[in-house]
C-alpha cells in the first residue's frame, strides 16, 4: 500500500493471504522473521523528552495521563518505572482508567503515530527491522481474540483464520506430546503463522497503517505527515514538562 492508501481511522478489509503479515505476540515468527512489532515490546529503548523509553507502549499511555496535574504526574511515574509495558498497561492504567484525559480520543491517532516514530528515529535495530520486511506487505495487527473496546480500532479480526490455526495448534500438541516445551512453543509460532490465507482481516488497523507508513518514511527518506496541530492543542505534559513540536 501507498503511503496515501493509508488513512489512519477508516475502517479496512483485507484478503487474508501471503502478502498479509500479521502480529499479536512478542515472538511472532513470519516467513522467518521474528515481528517484534507491537508496542508492548521492549528491547528498543529510545530518547525523548529527557526520558529513556523501554517501549513505546509506555510513552503512548502517559500521553492519557499529560495533564500536569498531580494524579496525572504521579500515575506517569508508576507507568514509566513499570517492569513492562505489558504491566503499565494493567496496573496502571487500567485501574486509572477514570483518570484519562477526556479530550484524549481528539488526538490519540497523531500521538500514537509520534510515539511510534520517535522509536523509529531513536533505534537503530527497530529501523532494520522495519526495514527488513518486504515492501509490498500489508502489517496487520492481529486482535482477534482482544476483547478491549479498541481491538478493531487498533487492529483487525480474522476468526476464520485463527480458529484454524487454534486447530493446527492442538494438532501439534497432541502429536509431539513430551517434547520439551520450549521446542513445542517454537514449533507451534512458526507452523501457525504459515496459515495466512484463509478468510478476511476486517477493522481499523491503525496499528499495522502507522508501522507502515513509518517503514516508507524510512525507505524514502521523508518524515510521517504527522499532524502537529493537533497535538500543540492538546497540551501534552510528560513528567511536568510541556511538550511543543
């Protein structure tokens, strides 16, 4: 897809095949490349405003919590200093939920394509990865099984296709029964993720659309058409201090 094709919020529906590479876990293994690519995932630390970020999950939630205001700084600080971006997410933000800024949805697309591009500027490996997967792929974050409100916000569904791979997953247990389950788990990752063209992958994607546009920006040397507008508007405090872009 063009860098134009992709339009943060519109709904989407893709033929599932090989040209459609999705991603849920931190170890997805597709056609040989581990897709580390959700925000949860660590080992891509990179700068911004004074801060060294684990993951970019962490930087995205604090954008909920940038008031300035006391619960808001204290909720921030629980986030950045959580073990994971996994755990910031369900210990601290969900438990706040109440405390979310109410004008966050007026500009949470744009953040979360700044948030994700600041990891691309600040990681080197994040780039190469990015970078090494084919330039005709469709990214797809796979939230099938998600049952937040925001599954086919951020992704998509395919249950055509994950009720298959459940399928094969079962298969697979049953036949290698006693194999050590490190082995088992690998096996499983890289068999299941083969399965890629049954049914349709319906829902936002914005996700998979931001990761791609941020890998042609890469490519072509250009910088995402954020909207800065937006976000100057917004007022977005991150441990007291107001960003400006």
């Amino acid at each position: 897809m063009n860098k134009e094709e992709l339009i943060l919020g519109k709904m989407e529906s893709y033929k599932a095949s090989s040209k459609v590479w999705s991603f849920k876990r931190v170890n997805d293994i597709v056609h040989g490349l581990n897709l580390k690519l959700s925000n949860m995932v660590g080992g891509f630390p990179f700068e911004y405003a004074g801060i060294i970020w684990k993951d970019s999950e962490r930087l995205y939630l604090c954008g909920e919590f940038s008031n300035n205001t006391e619960e808001h700084n204290g909720v921030q600080s629980l986030i950045i200093s959580a073990k994971s971006g996994y755990a910031a997410k369900r210990f601290y933000k969900t438990p706040n939920q109440k405390l979310v800024r109410k004008d966050f949805d007026s500009f949470k697309l744009q953040w979360m394509l700044h948030c994700v591009w600041r990891k691309c500027r600040g990681n080197e490996d994040f780039r190469k990865l990015l970078q090494s997967i084919p330039s005709d792929i469709i990214l797809v974050e796979n939230t099938t099984t998600d049952h937040g409100g925001s599954a086919d916000f951020w992704g998509c569904r395919n249950k055509e296709l994950v009720k298959r791979r459940k399928e094969i997953e079962k298969q697979l247990r049953a036949q290698h029964e006693g194999m050590p389950k490190k082995e088992i788990e690998y096996m499983i990752n890289v068999e299941t993720n083969k399965i890629d063209d049954i049914g349709e992958w319906n829902g936002q994607n914005n996700i998979g659309k931001i990761l791609m546009i941020c890998k042609q920006c890469l490519e072509n040397n250009t910088t995402p058409d954020i909207d800065y507008k937006i976000l100057n508007q917004a007022n977005i405090y991150i441990a007291g201090k107001l960003l400006r872009f």
